[in-house]
C-alpha cells in the first residue's frame, strides 16, 4: 500500500487544533482591547483580558462559534475515517508530526488531539506492542544484546538514517546489537517521558523473547536527557533494567542546558514588564514543555516545578548520572580546529561543548566523566552527529571497549 503524508485522524487533528488557535487568537485581541480601555489603576480590580458590555458580548460569541463549528468538524471527519482505512504513514508525515509535537507537543497531549504522539518502542518505523508475542514478530531473530535509541526535540525515531547512514544499524551489524528505536512525544516535561521509558524499558525486559545480557543507549540531544531522566525514575522505582545496562552514549546532549531557550525565557519576563505588551507574552509562552525543559536541563518534576530562580538553574547537576563509569559524552563544534589552549571551543550551534560533555569547573555541576569518555568533533554541526564517520567510529570504540585514551 502506498505511503500517506495525511490521514483523516489528521485532517481532524489539524482542524481541532485550528480551532484553538482562532479562540486563542480572540483571547489575545481581547486582552489587548482590555488593557488599552482600563489604566494600570482599574486594571488592578478587575479580570484581566475581559472585557464587558457590548464587546465582552462579540468576543464571547465568535469563541462559542468557533468551538460550534469545531464540533460541527469533528463529527463529520469521525464518519469520514470510519470508511477509509489509513495506509503507511511517509516520512515527510512523520517528520512534520514530530517537528509539530516538539513545538506543541504537551498542548496536543493534554487536549486529546490526534496529532499527539505516543511514546512507543518502534521497528522501521512500526510501534512495536512490548508483549512477548509481538516482540518475536518483529524481531524474529532477537540477540541478548539490546541497543535503544533515543531521538531528540522536534525529531523521530526515523531521522536516526541521514545520509544514507544509520548509527543503530551499522552498530547493529559491526556487533550483533538487536537495535530498537524510541519514538516519543518531545513537547511533554522531559520528566514526564523519562518516567515512561523507564516503565517501557522495565516491559521490555519483562517480555523479550531471551533473558538480556546486555542493554545500551544512544541518546542525541534531547534525547539523552530523557535517557538520564529515565534511569533516575527506574533507580526510584527499583526497575531491574538498569541492573542491565552497560553504556550510554550522549550525542551533543545538553547536560546544563541550551543557552537560547535561555533566551527566550528573559524575552517572556520582558515582555510582561509593560501591561501594553504583556498579552504578546502569551505567544512566547506557546513553547512546548519540553523546550522550556531544555533550558535548564530539567530532569525532575521538582525542577521544572521549582519557584525559586537560583534552584532552576542548577537544576541540571542535581541528578547524577547513573552508572557514570559507563558512559560517553560527544559534543559538536563548528570550530575547524581546537583553539588555543585553556579558549572555550564554539558549539555546534545549539549546544555549546561544555554542556554537552557535562563538564564544569563547579564540582557539584560536573557530571565525573574521564577524559577519555568525553570527545569533541570540530567542524560539525549539532545534526552532523549523526551521520559523520569520525562520531560513528568513536562510538564504535567506546562499545568495543577499545578506546584510545585522548583522541581530541
């Protein structure tokens, strides 16, 4: 059957999440009119962003018609989908999804669209149920040796393959790996996806056809911190699977966070000084969880529900890495060459190195990993950790247990 780039659980999907756009919308245009009427004064004892009267009254009316007609939608598109049946789904389909969830991810989930992704382990982009007998079915040659990737923000499972190369299959032939690939929703709490695969990774072990000797990771980006969240929430729950686990890679994964999330965190603050602009903060504030998440590196429910301002910004060294004699940080730089001595190398654009080797000159901050664990590719880009053969042979010698001691 052909490939789909849309399907009509999308067509229903996008026309609900049009819907709250257009309500979202009036909302903003009726703060704004409700500021410029009232001074700062009476603005102070009064609902903020309503307004009254005759006004009050039309924008009511086009946020009922507008929820009317997303029903009116919806109804017709469920009688549409129960008569055609989905076929494959394109990768143009499945990167639009996930670049889609990453931005607004935690929104689709919490309202039930249908474009939100569900977490799940994935075989050639197919969801693969962790039970026993669907296991065997997609994998019907299962080795004791697992490798699980872990994607990052805005990415999917299938995007690991770049240029004609894929980490996960070409470690899966040099060492016999039965690779599995997670596909998740990258817009929720890194937290909350941690506790998740840390319950996927327990199903996993529980209901693989043979007993496992070995489990590795490969995280890109975001994707390690979901990693580091999962084994903190596995270590809490007392999950055997992290009995199992041998290495971890980190590919330009931001430990202490990316610097223009940052960024736009102090925009939003900013932008709330002026009661004129502060309904223009509304559409800062429309970033997934998961990118407020990556700002800081927030790998707890603690730290993303932390008030204080000193606490979140450390929040990303209050988890330490579990079995960190077991893993590898690679970072990217867009420097063709180290500096000199003792100058910070650029990052890759997103990342800069430091936070992606998770060291700092703080001890508590410092996530402890030798030297020869930590690498650093010039002349890369952030995505460039994925296909580039000098990434791929170091990892091959980390999971070969070969390393040289100082390849910088």
């Amino acid at each position: 059957m052909k490939s789909q780039h849309l399907r009509i659980a999308d067509l229903r999907g996008i026309h609900r999440l049009a819907a709250d756009a257009t309500v979202g919308v009036t909302d903003l245009v009726e703060a704004m009119h409700a500021t410029i009427l009232r001074t700062p004064g009476v603005l102070r004892h009064r609902t903020a962003g309503r307004t009254r009267g005759i006004t009050g009254l039309v924008y009511r009316s086009v946020r009922g018609v507008t929820r009317l007609v997303g029903s009116s939608g919806d109804a017709l598109l469920d009688a549409i989908g129960r008569r055609i049946a989905d076929g494959p789904s394109s990768p143009e389909r499945e990167a639009a999804l996930a670049a889609l969830n990453g931005v607004f991810g935690d929104y689709l989930a919490e309202s039930g669209n249908p474009l939100a992704i569900a977490m799940a382990v994935r075989a050639q982009g197919t969801a693969v149920p962790l039970a026993a007998a669907a296991l065997r079915a997609a994998f019907p040659a299962p080795t004791r040796r697992l490798l699980v990737l872990v994607h990052g923000l805005c990415m999917n499972d299938l995007q690991w393959s770049r240029n004609g190369h894929d980490h996960g299959a070409r470690l899966a032939a040099d060492f016999g790996f039965t690779t599995l690939y997670l596909h998740y929703n990258s817009g929720r709490h890194i937290s909350a996806n941690g506790r998740d695969f840390a319950d996927a990774m327990e199903a996993l072990l529980r209901e693989w056809p043979h007993p496992i000797d070995e489990l590795s990771m490969l995280g890109h980006s975001m994707g390690g911190l979901v990693v580091r969240s999962g084994c903190h929430y596995a270590a809490l729950s007392g999950h055997a699977w992290l009995e199992r686990l041998q290495r971890i890679v980190f590919l330009g994964t931001p430990h202490f966070g990316a610097p223009l999330e940052r960024a736009g965190t102090l925009v939003d603050l900013l932008m709330e000084v002026s009661p004129y602009s502060a309904p223009f903060a509304r559409l800062g504030k429309a970033r997934s969880a998961g990118i407020r998440d990556l700002g800081h590196a927030h790998l707890r429910d603690e730290d993303w529900q932390a008030k204080r301002a000193a606490a979140s910004r450390r929040a990303g060294a209050s988890v330490p890495l579990v079995h960190a004699s077991r893993c590898y940080a690679i970072a990217a730089s867009r420097q063709k060459h180290p500096g000199p001595s003792g100058r910070r190398a650029r990052g890759d654009g997103l990342v800069p190195v430091e936070s992606a080797l998770g060291r700092s000159g703080d001890r508590q901050r410092d996530l402890g990993l030798a030297d020869d664990r930590r690498w650093v590719g010039y002349g890369m880009s952030h995505f460039d950790l994925l296909d580039r053969p000098e990434v791929y042979e170091k990892i091959r010698a980390w999971l070969a247990g070969d390393a040289p001691a100082d390849e910088h």
